[in-house]
C-alpha cells in the first residue's frame, strides 16, 4: 500500500490513473469498452490515463464499470464509534469550517 501523504494531489490522481489503467487491462478491456461499460466518454478516459484529471463522478463511474466497489467504500470513512458511551460522548458536527 502507498502511503499518499507522501505525495501532491496531482501525482495521487496520476497514481490512481495507472492503477485504473492496470485494472482495465487486467480485465482485458479496451478504452472503448470501458468507456461503452461505465458511460464515460473515451476522451474524458484517455485524458484521465494520460493526466489523471477526471471528474469525480466519471471516476466513480469507471470504479464501478470495474466493479471495484469496495475502493470507494474505503473513501472518505464514516467516523466509528467502539462503544454507546462513544456515541453519546460524541458532540454535534460542525456544519461549517472555521479556519480558512
């Protein structure tokens, strides 16, 4: 596993592209197929091989034509809790940023 603290967010996307990539041909997909499978135009998938720039919601989409699910599941987690009393110790969240 990479760790991506390591890294800027331009060379992170340009990671997940060549995993994507790796996954597309691993199931022995063309671009066209994927792009026909996931509903995301073949430009916007050839720009996102070669740049790693994509919309989220056209990343999501590929993630899902490749039936990796369980990558977004691991997204952005929900915070646990171990037990009731964390729940209920727990304060309401903030609705908005404070620091700029």
């Amino acid at each position: 596993m990479i760790d991506f603290t390591m890294f800027s967010g331009e060379k992170v996307t340009t990671k997940l592209a060549k995993r994507l990539k790796r996954r597309r041909l691993a199931q022995n997909l063309t671009l066209d197929g994927l792009s026909k499978r996931s509903g995301v135009p073949l430009g916007t998938l050839k720009k996102f091989e070669r740049t790693g720039k994509i919309a989220l919601v056209s990343f999501v989409r590929l993630a899902l034509a490749l039936r990796d699910e369980e990558a977004l599941e691991n997204l952005l987690q929900e915070e646990k809790f171990e037990t009731l009393d964390d729940v209920l110790g727990s304060t309401k969240k903030p609705k908005r940023g404070r620091i700029s």
